[in-house]
C-alpha cells in the first residue's frame, strides 16, 4: 500500500518533443494523402518531385555540416 502511494506522489520528469519523428510523421501524412487522392494536388504547376529532391539536398547538406563537427 506504501509503494503505491510513493509512486503516485513522484514527480515524471517533463517530455521533450522529438522533432525529427514529428517532421517523419507529418512527411509520412502528406505521401498518404497524396496516395489517396491519386496524386490530384489542388496546387497547379507544383510537382512534388522538386519537395523531394529539396528533401534530399537538405538532407546531404546537415549531414555534411554534420560531419565539420567537432564534438565527438
């Protein structure tokens, strides 16, 4: 009976948002919604291609940034 009452009584540390899986999740989001509507984007002229390939530019370049770190 104690222990449970010490357990309620402790404080939980506070949660940090994890912006990497929140940018995955919301990444994931768009490509089912793309999937779903069969690729019919209300947006004229956009082409998702280039959201890729600006993903993936972007990607490379903090990777390189990334590795000019000295922290280890």
């Amino acid at each position: 009976m104690a222990e449970e009452t010490d357990r309620e009584t402790q404080v939980r540390p506070a949660r940090r948002l994890d912006v990497f899986t929140l940018l995955i999740g919301l990444a994931t989001l768009g490509a089912s919604g793309y999937v779903l509507t069969d690729g019919a984007l209300p947006l004229p002229g956009f082409d998702p291609r280039w959201l890729i390939a600006g993903a993936a530019v972007l990607v490379g370049l903090l990777l390189l940034g990334a590795s000019f770190s000295k922290k280890r």
